[in-house]
C-alpha cells in the first residue's frame, strides 16, 4: 500500500474520512502526538488499527470527538466527569467513564469503560468534525516504539501500512495525554500527561495509580513495553549528574556511539548532544523527537531526568520507561 503524506486541507480531510468509511486507518495531528484513527462503531476499522500497529488485542484505544457535547452518545457521564470536562476540555486529557454500546466492543478491548479526548489542535479537530463520528486512535506508532511527534516519525513507522498521514507539522505537547478515571467520586491518574494532579486540585483531589506487582493493572497499556528506541538507553537524574561524563567516556572507550539527549548546560563532554530545551515543557515536546533522531546514530543514550514533581512527573514516567528502568 502506498503511504501519502499530504497536507491538511479541506479535500484531504475528505479523503481521510473516505478512508476511514472503508476500515482503512488514518494518521492525524494532536496537541499531544499524532493518532492513527478508525471509526469507532466498525469493529473492521478498529482491527485494523491494531494491525497496522502490531498492538496486543487486549490494550483498549481512546475515542476521539470534536466536542464535549458529543461525549454523552459513547459513555454515561457522572458528576466529576462533567466537572472535568467543563474544565479541561478541548485539551491534553482522556476521560475514562462507562461506556454506551454505541462503541465497538473492539475499541475498549471488552471493557466496560471508555477513554474520551477531545483534542486542542485545529487539524484534530477539523478532521474529527468532518468526519462527524467518533473515531478511535492510539498513538501513530509501531506498537512499543517512541510515540510519533511528526508526521516524518508516522511515515517511518508505518510506511507501506496506512493509505494517508494528513500533515499538521510538529506537536505542542510531545507525550500523550494525562489518562483520568472519573467514573468514582475522585479522580484517578492512570496515565500522567500534561494535565497534573496540582492542575486537579482545584477540583478534587486526585490519585494517582501505581501498578504493583502480581495486580491486573486498571489501565491494560501499563503492562507492555513502551517508547524503546531503537538503542540501549540510560535515565540519569539530576542528583548522578557527575557521574555523567565518566560514563560516556567509559562507554566511548568500550568502542560504543554514545549520545546524551539533555538540556544543554547538563552536559559538556564530546559525545553528541540531543537537546531537550530549556524547560520542563520542552523536555516533553521533544524527548520522542529527539530519541528518534538519536537512535540513529548511537549504541547508547544517556537521557536527563527533570524533577519528579509537576508535568516533570509525567516526562519522567515516559523515560524510564523509554530507558526499560536502566538508570546511571
Ligand atoms: O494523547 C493521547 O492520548 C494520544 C493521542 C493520539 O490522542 N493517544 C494515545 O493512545 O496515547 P494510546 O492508545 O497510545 O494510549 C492509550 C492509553 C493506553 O495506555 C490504554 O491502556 C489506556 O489509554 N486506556 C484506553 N482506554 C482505557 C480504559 N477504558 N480504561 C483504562 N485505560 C484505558
Ligand atoms: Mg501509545
């Protein structure tokens, strides 16, 4: 199959929709990252995605609406969830309520709930609202692999795979939305994203869900391999900072092409520097960015923690899982 790229005008929206009507997916723009859309109510469609994506069957997509007040046709909403929605809809956030038949029991992986985003980007939503039915995405990428934060990174996954990547350049956000269990009285973090904990406190004080060992995890993406490169990859917190360029030197001298993904100012030493930005919201816009690129030319990246507090919280929930738990 030929994969096009093209960019996100009104007759290419079109063709994506005509795609999407034949169990064909498509990849979209998002604030956070780019998606690989089906229609929700085909269970054909929704197949799909997951195979162009090699994604295990068991691992429930999100579904993607133009509006909040579409949310009400996929799933029975309860008083925090309206709260919620009101508050941080359209943005970085998915909604987890119970779900309505109206969504293929393929989307939530047999479920009973469902994952609701109504993305903050203006391609997500003129597609979505061209469309005018639920359509379900997870991130457009091999099943494992970083997520994509450009189309470039779409097309070097899944070249071959999907007829169409519709254009919308480079993602504000960088990781995938903050995933919020709202179906009980208080919020439940599944996935930590942009959207925070401190962000909740002015509505209701959340928890956060951690996996532990031997449990059945409330959220099925938490059990699987995540965001690898393609290289080894090493987590370096700000307090091992000095150990940093005695390591790439050993590394070096052990014949291995070493990269360091940082700020720069974190790192000084002759190895090539992948930069992070300055801030903590540059870090998460570029961290898949960069691993990308540096994969390519490395056997080993050091890769700097931000501070585990705030949206820094969620980055580093994204790099020690890109790192397989390896740390400096
Ligand atoms: O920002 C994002 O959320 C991006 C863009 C494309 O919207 N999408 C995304 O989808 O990251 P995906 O499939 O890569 O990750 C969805 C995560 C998975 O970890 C999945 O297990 C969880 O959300 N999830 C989906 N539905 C759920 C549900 N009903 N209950 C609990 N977790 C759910
Ligand atoms: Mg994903």
């Amino acid at each position: 199959m030929q994969t096009r790229l093209l960019p996100p005008g009104p007759e290419n929206l079109e063709l994506g929709r005509q795609f999407l009507l034949q169990d064909l997916p498509v990849a979209f723009p998002t604030e956070t990252v780019y998606g690989l859309g089906a229609d929700a109510r085909s269970g054909q469609g929704v197949r799909a995605v997951f195979e162009a994506k090699g994604r295990p069957a068991d691992n429930p997509l999100i579904v993607h609406l133009a509006d909040p007040g579409q949310i009400g046709e996929c799933a029975e909403w309860t008083p925090l969830g309206r709260t919620l929605a009101r508050a941080l809809m359209p943005g970085p956030v998915t909604l987890v309520l119970r779900k309505k038949p109206t969504v293929s029991p393929a989307v939530t992986a047999g479920l009973d709930t469902v994952g609701l985003r109504v993305p903050d980007h203006p391609v997500a939503h003129a597609f979505l609202q061209c469309c005018g039915f639920p359509v379900a995405a997870p991130s457009a990428n091999t099943s494992s692999r970083p997520s994509p934060t450009t189309a470039e990174a779409v097309l070097e996954d899944l070249r071959g795979r999907i007829p169409l990547i519709l254009d919308g350049g480079p993602c504000r956000v960088g990781i995938e939305s903050s995933v919020i269990d709202v179906t009980g009285d208080r919020p439940v973090i599944l996935r930590p994203g942009r959207v925070t904990a401190e962000d909740l406190a002015a509505f209701a004080e959340a928890e956060t869900y951690e996996l532990r060992p031997g449990e059945s995890p409330r959220s099925p993406g938490l059990k699987y391999r995540h965001y690898a490169p393609a290289c080894e990859a090493v987590l370096v917190r700000p307090e091992r900072r000095e150990l940093l360029e005695e390591a790439v030197r050993q590394a070096m001298q052990e014949g291995k092409r070493v990269g360091v993904l940082a700020r720069p100012g974190f790192y000084a030493g002759e190895a090539p520097l992948f930069s992070l930005g300055q801030t903590v919201d540059d870090m998460a816009r570029l961290l898949f960015f960069s691993l990308r690129a540096a994969e390519k030319e490395s056997d080993l990246l050091f890769v700097e923690a931000p501070e585990d507090s705030g949206f820094g919280r969620a980055v580093l929930n994204r790099m020690r899982k890109a790192c397989g738990g390896r740390e400096l």
